[in-house]
C-alpha cells in the first residue's frame, strides 16, 4: 500500500533536514513525501527548494502564511497515497513507528488510526503540566461531544484511508484542526482505533508553536464541528 506523509512546516529551519531523513529512512517501502511551507521566513523554503529538493517527492507553497489546518487542507488534496498520515516537521514524532500506526488500516480492522501519547509502555518526554491537563480536559470534552472514548484527541500522529481523509472539508485554518477532524471522523462512523506512541516534545525555546489561545479556539472548535456542521 501507498503511503503518502504530509508535512505541514512553518519555520523549520532547524530541523527539516533530520526530520526529512527519518522519514525517507523509515520502514514503509512505497511512500509519498508531500511538504507544505506556510511561507516560512527563517530559511527553511530556500532549503526546501534548494538543497533539500530531491528528499521531498511534492512541495506546495503558500503564498502568505495560513496556519497547520490550511497546510493540511493543501497537502490531503496533493495526496495520492492509499493511505495518508500527518507529520510534523519538529521531531517531536518518529517515523520509525508509521509500521504499528498504520497496521490496523493494513489488517483492514481500521478506517483511521490516531497515535496516542498517553496509552502504551512507548518512551515519552517530561515537559509541561499544564499542557498535559489542557490535553486531557479537551480530548474529554471531544468526547463527550463525540461519545468516542480517545485517549490523545490533539496528537498530530493522524492516518486515514485516503478516500476518507479527501471525503472531509477541512474547514480550520490553525491547531483548530484537531477537533474539527475528530468530530467529523466521528459523524462519518468508520472504523477509528487508537496505537500508543512514542512522543520527545520540545520546549518554546526549541520552537514549541502552540499556546494558549489554540486552546481556547479547540473548545470553541469542539462545539461548532459537534453541534453546528
């Protein structure tokens, strides 16, 4: 099966090249590197079309800069892949696991799959608090909208049968994409397994994007895309 990964970037600068290596280096055999610059300005497009151009099998340029939803929207519908899985381009996931992420989609158990940080014995990073319980309070507020039982509704480890992810208009422009996803995930009713995964978070310092803000805009997200679409 086909694998297509989309890289939603933005200022990567630092770590783009390493991330583009695990990916091209991880166990998938048939795979299609689809990157999305939102118009970075720390370098990282002038790498993405110079030097780094042969590791990436499709780039797409935003004009101006939109956000991770946006990004999203632009790499599901380049696509070609049977399956489709988000990647992040800060190292904070491992590519080595897109084998037991994706499993269930390949055993036919499964439509999509989300990588939870928070199930399973996998190796995660110790970083902030209240991160951990912003987390938890909004994927139990998902899935009190949902009655889905998720454990890690904000991972970015999300895969789809390609027919399902191109089936959903994406409507978030920034980290709302999370909640919108599930929601409309949840209102198809398809097959939805979770797989525990290995997580090494970064801090601000090391270029951590999402704040509070994104928080609140998840719950306002939770309850538009649940009640009102």
């Amino acid at each position: 099966m086909k694998l297509s990964i989309v890289i939603p970037c933005f200022n990567e600068a630092a770590t783009i090249e390493r991330l583009l290596d695990a990916v091209r280096a991880s166990p998938w055999p048939d795979k299609e590197i689809i990157v999305v610059d939102d118009k970075s300005t720390d370098g990282t497009r002038d790498l993405l079309t110079g030097r780094l151009a042969g590791k990436v099998d499709r780039l797409e340029l935003h004009a101006f800069n939109q956000g991770k939803g946006a990004a999203l929207r632009t790499g599901f519908r380049a696509a070609t892949g049977d399956i489709v899985i988000v990647q992040d381009a800060d190292l904070e996931y491992d590519p080595q696991q897109y084998p037991r992420i994706l499993a269930p989609i390949v055993e036919d158990r499964a439509d999509v799959v989300f990588g939870s940080r928070f199930m399973g014995a996998e190796p995660h990073r110790v970083l902030y608090f209240w991160h951990r319980v912003g987390n938890g309070v909004l994927t139990l507020l998902s899935n009190m909208f949902t009655n889905l039982n998720l454990t890690d509704m904000e991972t970015c480890y999300k895969a789809f049968r390609r027919e399902v992810i191109q089936s959903i208009e994406i409507e978030e422009n920034r980290f709302g994409f999370e909640p919108e996803i599930t929601a409309k995930v949840a209102k198809l009713r398809v097959r939805l397994y979770e797989v525990g995964i290995a997580y090494y978070g970064r801090t601000y310092a090391e270029g951590k994007k999402v704040n509070w803000r994104d928080g609140v805009r998840a719950i306002y997200c939770v309850v538009k895309y649940n009640l009102f679409r």
